[in-house]
C-alpha cells in the first residue's frame, strides 16, 4: 500500500485554513485544500503495515489502506468506489469527524500519521466534481414501508440503506428543514449547508421521500406509524441538554448552547428569527460552560458575532498534551488528550478545574457573571481548593455540557418503547425495540456520540431491518421447491 518508503520520505501535511482575521469576517467555510497532486503525495504515505488498525478505529470500518493507496496511484475513481461502499456520507465526516482512524494509524506509532480524514474529503468533493456521484435508485421494490423519524446523520444512513435494498423510505423530520444536528446544530464554517442539500438532493431522485415540518407525537401520533408502516427507524438523538441548577439559573442571558447554534445557523440562512427571543454575542462577554465540540461551536459563532470577549471553561482537569498510559495506542483518546478546534484557535481564554457555584445578577434580572471555586482533582474524585474562589464577568453565559438522553414526551411516549437506565431508548443486539417492528439507531439508542458512530449506527440498523422485513418472503424458486430466507 502507497510508496515504498514513502511514510520516511514524505511529512504529514494537511488542508489549511484562511487566515483568522479573514475567516473570521463570515459563516462560510474556511479550509483551504491541498491539490490533487498534493493529496496523492499523502496517499504515498500509507505504509503497506500489515495490520491496519486505523480500519477497526473506525465506526464505519472504512478501508483506508485501499483508498489510499488508489489516489496514490491517480486511481480517484476506484478510491471513491472503495470509499463509499462502507461510509454514506463522507463530505460530512471528511469536514466534522476527529478522525479515530488517525488515531489507530500505525504509523503514528513513530512519526505523524497519515492524513486519512484530508484524504476522505479530497475523494468525495473529486468524485461530486467528476459527476460520480449521481442517483442510482433500486432496480425493484420489495412492496414494503419504512418510517424514519429524524434526519440526522443516523436517520440519512438507515433511510439510504434501507432504500438501496428496495423497499420505500419515508423520512420524518420535525424542523422545516432535513439534516437535523447537520443543518442546524453544526455552524456553516465547519459544515455549509449546500452540503447537505447537495446529498438530499440524490437521496430524493433515489426514491427517498422527506416530510418536514413533522414532528412525530405531536403532529402526527405516533401509534399511527405502527399501522401505516411495515418498519418504523426511531433516530431522533440526544435532544435533552444536561442543566446547570445552580443559584441564578433563571437569569436573563444563559441559555442552553443549542438554543444559540439553532438560531445562528436560522439567521446564517437568512430565516427570520423573532427579536423577543433574538440571541446575539455582539458586544457582550460571553462565557461557554464545557468544552467539547458544541462549546467550541459556540465558541467560533460568538467570535464571528463580534463578541467582546469569549471564555471557555471545562469542570475537568486540563488533558495532557500527548498520549499517556490512560491513551495507548490505538485508542483514540478523544477530550482525554489536549486539542485546540479552529474556533479556540480564533481567540478564546480557556480554563479548567472550574466549578460554577452561582450565576450573578446585575440588578435588573439579567445576568452579570458566575462565581465559582478551583478543584484539585485526585483520580476521579476532586475537592475545592480553599481560597480560590473567583468571578468571571458575561452577559451571555452559554451551557454546553452535553445532552442527558432523547425527549420522551410526544413519540416515545406513546409508542411505550423500554428505556435504558441513562433514559436511552433500549433495545437488543439488532437494534429492536421492545416494541414489535420498531427500531431505534443513533444517539437515542446509545447517547450522545460522533457523527461518525451515528452513521455507522443507522446503517447496521438498515441491515436489520431489512433482514426482518425479508422475513418469511419467498426469494429463491426451483421447480421442485420454493424456498424462504426463514427456512
């Protein structure tokens, strides 16, 4: 696989990015591609090791030694045949994925590793450039009707999948619009919406039908999808946002960090969005509780507001820089090792070991600030250091501290489907509900997680479904017996 000692001849090098004083300025992407030739220069550096473990650090299991080593040899399209026979979307995942194949690379072992995600999105945006990518609806129908409820990166895999077996695929989306966290919860700088709308736009002539403006349980009840669907895919997410129920909650100016990002990605779009409930950083300190990627978001939406000043504070303590014996290789240490996103890189004071205790007001209801003390953690087990106690000034305190599970008033509700202890919608191996022809995928069925992981989920769903809809129907006819997948 690629050059024969290319991995020693060859560095890592990686899309770029404008430079911060003009990214900053607009919503719109900002990275910066290396040139074909370029990224058949990093595809030189897969090592022909053997053992790819950058291939089970996958969700997907996406087959980087073979796609890297096609663009190596100018073989773009057999890359993007490799490529899209195990990831759906990899214009998503090539944009907003941390890369766990990366991590997995064994390569890394010694030098920098190879630039799979960079090469990912070169594949794609080359295959949608050379028109490879185009509708390919099924031959034949199998008669059979599946609901998806959510649009989200799990709900687009199982509907694709589940479409290309042949059977029809109604997707339900309760926004106006279809991607779920895609369209409205990732800011246009990391993902632009004509993304979205460039792949539902095949998905539909494939034979995909969208209903927007659907919101499953409320809308439309939801016990009636049992009787007008032979399958119904539950991929609605992880909708609840974890609280912070510290004195000075109700203050005006904290706000839950998708409500911020929601409307944001609304305006971007030139949507109206009403002034009584209008969130804006322009002007105001603003302070992001939580550091991991909805945070970071935030982070890069206040700048690009013009906000005065943008912190960033974590309850846990600072990561090490590198890999430590919590982190061996291949794991993919994810928040456990340190990392700087773009967006903190644009200018964000960041902290950690921080404990909010109450939210200030500054006298009219609105509010003025937190106060909070240090920790001094041990293990996993932390104490407040006495005599540390501080304040941080914000007018806008946003809380991104991740989302505890699915909402279950309206469609989980109704359909009465088991829960997990974390308030997850339960099911078996084969992603069944306890619930007799519902399924569930994603982040509703195993909490918050990836892009990358709900995509891999909605997939293995499909194929679930599929093999339950199949069930019991004739496939294989001699002339002495017909036979059943059941027999």
């Amino acid at each position: 696989m690629g050059k024969k000692g290319g991995f020693r001849d060859i560095e890592r090098k990686t899309h770029g990015y404008k430079p911060v004083e003009e990214r900053t300025q607009d919503f719109f992407e900002f990275l910066v591609p290396l040139s074909k030739e370029e990224m058949e220069n990093q595809g030189a550096r897969c090592m022909d090791c053997g053992t790819p473990f950058c291939h089970p650090s996958c969700p997907l299991h996406n087959i980087m030694p073979d796609f890297n080593d096609h663009v190596y040899r100018n073989r773009w399209d057999e890359a993007y045949h490799s490529l899209s026979s195990t990831n759906n979307f990899s214009e998503f995942t090539g944009r907003i994925c941390p890369a766990p194949c990366e991590s997995g690379c064994v390569l890394g072992l010694i030098k920098d590793p190879v630039a799979i995600r960079n090469i990912e999105l070169s594949i794609i945006e080359h295959a949608y450039k050379m028109g490879w990518v185009k509708p390919k609806p099924p031959k034949s129908r199998s008669g059979k009707k599946v609901a998806v409820v959510g649009s989200g990166p799990s709900g687009l895999g199982a509907a694709d999948q589940i479409n290309k077996a042949g059977h029809m695929v109604v997707v339900f989306e309760r926004s106006d619009e279809v991607g779920g966290l895609l369209r409205y919860g990732i800011p246009d700088f990391k993902l632009g919406k004509e993304v979205i709308d460039r792949r539902i736009d095949v998905l539909q002539k494939e034979g995909i039908e969208f209903r927007t403006s659907a919101n499953i349980g409320f809308d439309i009840p939801a016990t009636s999808l049992l009787t007008d669907y032979d399958a119904v895919v539950l991929a609605g997410g992880s909708t609840i946002p974890r609280d912070l129920p510290i004195p000075g909650r109700s203050l005006k100016g904290i706000h839950y960090a998708m409500e911020f990002l929601i409307q944001s990605n609304r305006r971007v779009a030139g949507k109206d969005v009403p002034k009584d409930t209008e969130i804006l950083a322009t002007g105001k300190d603003v302070l992001v509780i939580g550091g991991g990627d909805t945070g970071s978001d935030c982070v890069g939406t206040s700048i690009r507001q013009k906000a005065r000043s943008v912190t960033q504070i974590e309850l846990l303590p600072k990561p090490p820089e590198g890999r430590t014996d919590q982190t061996p290789w291949p794991i993919h240490p994810g928040p456990r090792m340190l990392s700087t996103s773009s967006s903190q890189e644009e200018g964000c004071d960041r902290d950690w070991s921080i404990m909010s205790k109450q939210f200030v007001d500054d006298g009219s209801g609105a509010v003025a600030g937190v106060d909070f003390v240090r920790l001094d953690w041990q293990g996993n087990k932390f104490t407040e250091i006495e005599g540390s106690a501080g304040h941080l000034k914000a007018q806008l305190i946003f809380l991104a501290m991740g989302f505890l599970h699915p909402q279950h008033e309206g469609m989980l509700d109704q359909l009465g489907v088991e829960k997990d202890d974390r308030g997850n919608v339960k099911t078996d191996d084969l992603y069944r509900t306890s619930v007799e022809k519902v399924f569930a995928a994603g982040d509703m069925r195993r909490g918050q997680s990836l892009v990358v992981w709900a995509i891999s989920e909605g997939r293995e769903c499909a194929r679930e479904v599929d093999k339950f809809l199949r069930a019991g129907v004739t496939r294989l006819v001699s002339k002495k017996k017909t036979y059943s997948v059941t027999d």
